[in-house]
C-alpha cells in the first residue's frame, strides 16, 4: 500500500501549505483592512475640519 501513504502525505503536506498560506492571506488582509481604517478615518478628519472650519 505504498500509494495510499504517499497520498496522505501529499494531503498532509497541501494541508500544512494551505494553513501557512491562509495564515499569510489572514495577515494581507488584516493590515490592508487597517490601512483602509486609517485612510478613511484620516479623510473624514480632514472633511470634518474642512466642514466646521469653513
């Protein structure tokens, strides 16, 4: 039966892969999605000021 181990192994491997890069995407996407807070959040204090400003 040596198909069958190397089949699990190849899953065992894929799986580690995927975690590892599910873990990176993970990662993308939170400091992306921080960015984008920042981003916002700096422009609408820049609106904001504009607004009470003028």
């Amino acid at each position: 039966m040596p198909t069958l181990h190397l089949f699990m192994l190849e899953v065992k491997c894929f799986t580690l892969h995927w975690r590892r890069q599910n873990r990176v995407i993970f990662m993308l996407l939170f400091y992306t999605s921080k960015f984008m807070f920042i981003n916002i959040f700096y422009k609408l204090h820049r609106y904001i000021l504009h607004f009470f400003l003028s």
